[in-house]
C-alpha cells in the first residue's frame, strides 16, 4: 500500500509532505471510502480551515478562495500573537514554526526532530518553568529525522527510555508536547493512545507506529509508556486525505515515531550518555504528564 507521510513541523507556518512506500509486516486495517469527497472544512469556533474527507466534515464546506483568504487571515493573526508573546532573538528575526524537544542528559542536551530545526538560522527553546534560551545544533541525522540541542540551562530533570529491544507492540502510551490547537501552544499538552503493530520504512529504519491524534507541533516529542519511559520519538503522521485520494482507503490518527533502537544509537555517536530503565509500575495519565513536564520544551524556529 501507498501511503501519504507527513512531517510535523511546528505551528500553522510550515509543513513538508513526502510519498514513502510502506511495507506492512502484518495486514493493515483502513476504511474503503470510494464514495466519499474531500472538502475545504471550515471550522467556525476557530476560525479554520482544513482539508477532510466530506464525510469527516462538521463545519461547513468552503470554496478553494474562501479556503485560502481564511487560512491567510489565521496566519497573519498568529504571526501577530506569536510576535506580542515573544520578543525576537535578535533584530530582524521571526518565529516561524514550533516543535517539542526534551532533555536527555545533564548539560542542556535536548532531543527533537530534524525537520524542526532544518533551515532555522536560530533556535530557541523555552521551557515549562517559562525560561527561553538560544540553543545551538550539536548534531543531526536527516536520515532518521533526529537533532541534538544544546543550551545553557541547567537540565537536572531528563528524561528515562526503555531499552531499545523492548517489545512496543499494542501498549497504551501519552505523548507530551506541544500540538497545534488552531494556535500553537504556550505550554505542554497530553495526547492520549496506542502502539500498533511494528512494520518498516524505507530508506528510514524501524519505526514505532502509534494510533493518536498527532498534530504539527508533536514533532520531536517523546513517545512514554504507561511507567513513564520513553520508548521514541513523534515524528510523522499519514495524511489522511492525501492518502485516500491515492488509495481510496480511509486511515484516520496513525503517526510515526523513530524508535529506540535508532534514537539510543544516535545518542550514544554523539557521546550523550542516557538514563535506560526497566519496565515498572504503571502510573495514571495525569502522573506521567506531571513527571513529564519538567523535562519538555517548546522548540522555536527563527528566521
């Protein structure tokens, strides 16, 4: 099956879309939708559009145009609000998209997608307890969709993953970032959901598939069990309707998250030593959450 694969960069202001060929290792249920359409959704309480199957649709369809002035007038709207919240790093430069990162070590270092902070000339992040600090780009890994950060803050709290050969197949999970709301968020919110069954895509290595509602802005978050480990990293979703006008087929909520198995690989070639654990006791949404925030930052691109 051919899917539409999104990435998830940050906030209403940027996007990439690539065709990837997934190879499934088990079958894989989705929706047959031949009859259904897809529509300019737009959203009245939030002043939103948004591209859904008809079907999918409780707002009211839109013409392209109308599409287009709205989505204009959101973007204005939030450069606007982005700009009163943030004063600029520096003269001249703007915030243009947000991600999530985490600590991982001692020392500032921070985890979060490539995509996040490709072609920022300055990154930023701010953290829950309200600090924003520059953070400068120690490494990346386009391949696997992976950056190291670093910043001068002091990083006591750091995050804990399982082991990379753990098994990830079908467990409740929580992911804790920052996921677009129609704006992008000021503080951490807790996304709800599942892992599926494991399968492989090309040219990116293994990766965790997870039933949840991830939004641009989830980029670069972690991925936590139910004892509060982080067994990946968010990094795509499907394109729902991208993927139904090139299958016909309705896959709904399937994101991406880059496993264990690379992201402990990509720590540990640039020397950032990681806290791993065993599984313990489950803890509720509400704990994981809270244990998790300390950890969180927003990640700010800036040109």
């Amino acid at each position: 099956m051919i899917l539409q694969f999104k990435t998830l960069a940050g906030g209403m202001l940027t996007s990439g879309i690539a065709l990837i060929a997934i190879v499934f290792s088990a079958p894989f249920s989705a929706e047959s939708a031949q009859s259904s359409d897809v529509v300019n959704c737009y959203d009245a309480d939030r002043d939103q559009v948004q591209v859904k199957l008809k079907s999918d649709c409780t707002g009211e369809a839109v013409s392209k145009a109308e599409a287009e002035a709205i989505k204009q007038r959101r973007i204005d709207r939030i450069r606007r609000k982005l700009q009163n919240q943030t004063k600029p790093l520096e003269p001249g430069k703007r915030l243009v998209s947000v991600g999530t990162g985490f600590f991982v070590a001692p020392g500032g270092m921070i985890l979060t997608n490539n995509h996040v902070i490709a072609r920022c000339p300055k990154v930023s992040i701010t953290t829950t307890a309200g600090q924003r600090l520059e953070a400068t780009i120690e490494a990346t890994s386009p391949a696997f969709d992976l950056a190291l950060l670093k910043a001068e803050v002091d990083s006591h709290i750091h995050a804990i993953f399982a082991q990379k050969s753990d098994q990830l197949t079908d467990l409740p999970i929580v992911l804790v970032g920052y996921p677009n709301q129609g704006i992008a968020p000021i503080k951490p919110l807790l996304t709800p959901g599942r892992t599926l069954k494991r399968y492989q895509i090309s040219k990116l290595g293994v990766m965790v598939p997870i039933q949840a509602d991830v939004r641009k802005g989830n980029s670069g978050g972690p991925v936590i069990d139910e004892s509060g480990r982080v067994i990946g990293v968010v990094t795509a979703k499907i394109d729902t309707v991208s993927t139904y006008q090139q299958t016909g087929k309705i896959v709904r909520d399937v994101g991406f998250a880059v496993s264990n198995s690379v992201v402990l690989g990509f720590l540990g070639n640039n020397h950032v030593e990681v806290t791993t654990a065993d599984v313990g006791e489950k803890a509720s949404e509400e704990q994981l959450f809270a244990d998790a925030r300390p950890y969180i930052v927003r990640v700010g691109c800036w040109q």
